[in-house]
C-alpha cells in the first residue's frame, strides 16, 4: 500500500512538472492575424491568462522584428536601448518568469502605429501533489476494570480493663506526708530498778528509826 503511493505521488509531481515546462503556446495577433500593424493587441490580450511555462510565438514579415524593452521605453516607444531584439521571422518567447513582459516593433513608426504588446505573467496554477493518506489509527479503549469487593475485616474483641484501670484516678495536688509514728510510752522499769527503790526506802526507814531512838 505505501509503495502504491508513493508511485501515485512520483506519477503526480510528474505531471505537474510536464504541465509547468509545456505551457501553453501563444501565437501573437492570431489566430486571424500575427505580429503586424493590422492587429489590435490591446483586444487580442483581453481575456487571456498568461502563466509561467506559457510561450509567446512572433510571426511576422523581414520588414518587422520583436524588441522587448522596459515600461518607459514601451510607453515612449523608445528603440534605442532594448533588452532583446528578435529578428527573423519566427521568434518564441518564453515566459519564465511572474510580472509584466513588454514588446515593440523596431522599426520606424511601427510602435507609434500600436504594433506593441503588454502582458502580464502569473505564477503557474499546478495542482499541488496530495499528501499520502494516512489511516487513522482507532483509538484503543480502556478494557474495563471491575471494581475490587472490599476485603471483610473481622470485628476486633472490645478490650477487657481492670478494675484499677476502670477506677477514676484521685489527682491530689502535691505529694501526701506519711502518716506520723504513734508515742512511745515512757519504758516500764525493770524488777531491778524496783528492787533498789524498795532497798533505798527500806535503808531511809531504818535510819529514820535510829535517829528517833536516840
């Protein structure tokens, strides 16, 4: 298929090539009259498109010859200083070129008598060759995706707490003092102790007798 085209393609330019180098042929002043004073050039132009590639045929007698020449030189019919002088009965011009083309007969009094020619020359109207084709591609559509089922969590067991965790917590500002030691009751004395106060007391007794006796 693309060597198809490009065959087509080849085939194509071709063409429009061969349509631009053999343009059309102007015979001037004909078909009923040619490069003379008879023909009126103004009315043979009118209606014709000239292209690039088209070719302009002169035949006319020895008495005549083709001069091309400027603007100003055609407007004053001025013949001294051409830009081409074609002699020889039969002169073919090529139009390679866009713009404005002018000629004029040479000799003298011929250019006044209206044997001149004004033309203007457009760019060549060749189709330009197609592009290949190119098939589109289709866009690919996205597979569908069915949606993931949601995976069953098992439900979590509530958390048994002690009851020292259930139990409020007592914030007590500051840190609590220890609770104070009971009193020591005074130690009991001992038997010996007892035994040398009865011995004392005894002692003073005795000495207090004496001391009565005498």
């Amino acid at each position: 298929m693309a060597a198809m085209l490009r065959i087509v393609l080849a085939m194509t330019t071709v063409a429009a090539i061969s349509a631009v180098a053999m343009g059309a042929n102007y015979d001037v002043g004909g078909p009923a009259g040619s490069w003379d004073l008879a023909t009126n050039y103004t009315q043979w132009v009118s209606g014709k498109a000239f292209r690039v590639g088209d070719t302009l045929t002169f035949k006319y007698a020895s008495s005549h010859d083709v001069l091309e020449v400027s603007s100003a030189a055609y407007s004053s019919c001025t013949t001294s200083n051409p830009i081409s002088t074609k002699t020889g009965g039969n002169t073919v011009i090529t139009l390679n070129g866009t713009g404005s083309r002018y000629f004029i007969c040479g000799t003298l009094g011929h250019c006044a008598g209206g044997m001149k020619l004004q033309i203007d020359v457009a760019a060549p109207t060749s189709t330009p060759p197609p592009s290949p084709s190119t098939t589109p591609r289709s866009p690919v559509a996205p597979s569908p995706r069915s949606p993931a089922a949601p995976s069953p969590r098992s439900p979590v067991a509530p958390s048994r707490r002690s009851p020292s965790e259930l139990a409020p917590a007592s914030s007590t500002p500051g840190s609590v003092p220890p609770p104070s030691a009971p009193p020591t009751s005074p130690p009991t004395p001992s038997g010996a102790c007892l035994q040398a106060k009865a011995a004392l007391g005894l002692g003073s007794g005795i000495v207090m007798l004496m001391l009565v006796a005498l």
